[in-house]
C-alpha cells in the first residue's frame, strides 16, 4: 500500500487576492504616513522586489490606490504619489464642507448625553495638547472629533466618502493648521460649535462646523488669484 500522501496544501501559492490586499495596505499606509511623499515614484519592479512578491499583486494595489486618489499612473511612466494642488486642496475643502454640515444636521438629534461627553473629552484632549505645543496629539484629537461627528451621523454612504477624502487631505494637515491660525484658532471655533451641539441647535452647529472649514478655504483662494497653485 502506497504510504505517498498528498502536499497540496503546503505547495498550493498564496491567493493573489490576499497578497494584493497585504501590498495594498503596506502601500496605503506609507503614502498616508508620508513614507511615500507627494511626487514619489512606486515602480512595480523594485516594489515587488523589496516586499518579495511577484509584479501581480503590486499592480492590482496600485490600480486600487489610483482609484482612490492616492496614486496616479501613466501609461509607459508607471505609478506615482499623487500631489495636491492648491486648487485640488481647495476643491478637497470644499466637498469636505459640505459633507460635514450635513453630518452635524444628521448627528445633533441623535447625540445621547454618553455622546456629549466624548465630545467635551476629545475638546479637553485638544486643549491639553495645545497647552503642551504637541501638534501632532492635536492633529489626531482633532481628526477624532470630527469623525465622531460624522460616524453618529449614521450614514454609510456619508462615511465612506468622507474619510476616501480625509485620507487624501490629512497628508498636508500642517499646512492646513496654519492656514486656520493654529491650534487656539482652532480650539475656540471647536468650542463654540460643541456649545451649539450641545443646546441641541443643529443649524447653528451646521453653520459654525462651516465658518470653521471654511477660514483656509478663502486663503486658498487668494493665493489661487495670486497664481500660487501649490498645496
């Protein structure tokens, strides 16, 4: 009796798909994380070799990047990191405006107490953060304060499109903070927009939550008048 037994299990290849999604994220995260700057060339070739995988997995990830925004390819010049013009920061701005206003007119009805008082933690976060010069804890309290916003929100559709484009924005987060004024600017404008939420007018919240997007917008637009069309 033949004692062979079958290996297929130890010699069957890796599902692509699983490789593709692995080189995906590697990707996504660099490019976000600024290990991939703007204006950064992703060949396949040293890509797959550096993360020993075949050129298969490497360009189903990049077309997904590209699809997203993060990454642009052009034919016979392979893939690079997308750079964010002024006018592209701006147009970001703008839909980023929008999609907030109505998070918060979707939100404020449905905030509980438990709610109101992540809230008043995340603005306590912020102004600690503030106090000790720590930018970079600002910048990730701020991001969660306005997600929460939009995740009580309880749209899908909202969500899904909201954070594709805070992915693409939050690259370029200190030139943003510096456009609004830094961080006490930005703490007082959180502050008066938890106040509205807080009576429950989410009118006034709407309309707060959009002057404060809205301060880097115009100076957007005056350096797009001045020809200056560089993020």
């Amino acid at each position: 009796m033949s004692t062979h037994r079958s290996t297929t299990s130890v010699t069957t290849p890796l599902n692509t798909n699983t490789l593709s999604q692995q080189v995906y994220s590697h990707l996504r995260a660099g490019i976000l994380d600024n290990t991939y700057p703007p204006g950064s060339s992703l060949p396949e070739e040293a890509l797959a070799a550096s993360l020993k995988v075949s050129r298969v997995p490497v360009r189903e990830a990049l077309r997904r990047l590209s699809a997203e925004g993060l990454v642009v390819i052009r034919p016979r010049q392979g893939a690079t990191v997308t750079e964010l013009t002024a006018k592209q920061f701006l147009d970001a701005y703008q839909v980023r405006e929008a999609l907030e206003v109505l998070a918060v007119r979707l939100a404020v009805p449905q905030l509980t107490p438990d709610d109101l008082d992540q809230l008043d933690a995340l603005q306590q976060a912020m102004l600690l953060a503030s106090d000790a010069n720590d930018a970079d804890a600002f910048f990730a309290v701020n991001a969660e304060f306005h997600g929460f916003l939009v995740e009580k929100a309880d749209n899908d559709d909202l969500k899904a499109i909201y954070m594709s484009l805070i992915d693409r924005m939050r690259r370029y987060r200190t030139p943003s903070l510096d456009l609004r004024g830094g961080m006490t600017t930005s703490l007082d404008e959180h502050a008066a927009i938890l106040t509205a939420i807080r009576d429950g007018n989410a009118d006034e919240a709407s309309r707060l939550i959009a002057e404060h997007i809205h301060v880097p917008q115009g100076i957007l637009e005056e350096e797009l008048e001045e020809g200056e069309d560089t993020a």
